[in-house]
C-alpha cells in the first residue's frame, strides 16, 4: 500500500510539471519564479532517486516495482528543464531591462 501512494504522489506531482514547464516557456519571464525552490524541489528528487538505489528491500524487488524510479527519473527530468527555462527567461529579462 506505501509503495502505491508514494505513486500516486509522485504522478501528482509528475502530472503539475509539464504544464508548469509549458507556463514558463510561454511567459518568457522569470516573474514568479523562485530559482531557490526548483533547486530545492531539483535536489529532492536526487535524494528519492538515490535513496531508491539505497533501499536493499526495494532493489531487491526493483523488477516488480521499477516503476516507482521511473516517475522519480521522469519528474527530475521536468525540474531540470524548468531549471533550463528559467535560465534562457532570466537572459531575456535582462535583454529587456537593457
């Protein structure tokens, strides 16, 4: 039952970050982003993804359940390209400012 609600937490999550990658690429800003908090959220999931890796009990039974990495891979994946947005927004609010 954990490793259930852990998916269905982690596909709520992974369900929010392509549309929020979308947004950004839209708006072209940096407004009401927060670099702190992607790199917060961005560093997270490294820290579920190796504490998969650490778990003996879930690498034991990782053909039944690889799943579980693979949302934790794919929501980093996101994060790492609304980090990347927020980058080429950040150069074009300052090509503005100029």
């Amino acid at each position: 039952m954990a490793d259930i609600l852990e998916v269905i937490m982690i596909v709520s999550f992974g369900v929010s970050w392509p549309l929020n990658v979308m947004k950004s690429y839209k708006a072209r800003t940096t407004k009401g982003k927060s670099l702190a908090f992607l790199c917060l959220i961005f560093f997270g999931y490294i820290a579920g993804i190796i504490s998969k890796f650490l778990n003996e009990a879930y690498m034991a039974s990782i053909a039944s359940k690889w799943y579980v990495l693979f949302f934790y891979i794919l929501n980093l994946i996101m994060v790492g390209a609304d980090l990347c947005i927020y980058f080429r927004n950040y150069k074009l609010d300052k090509k503005v400012a100029e």
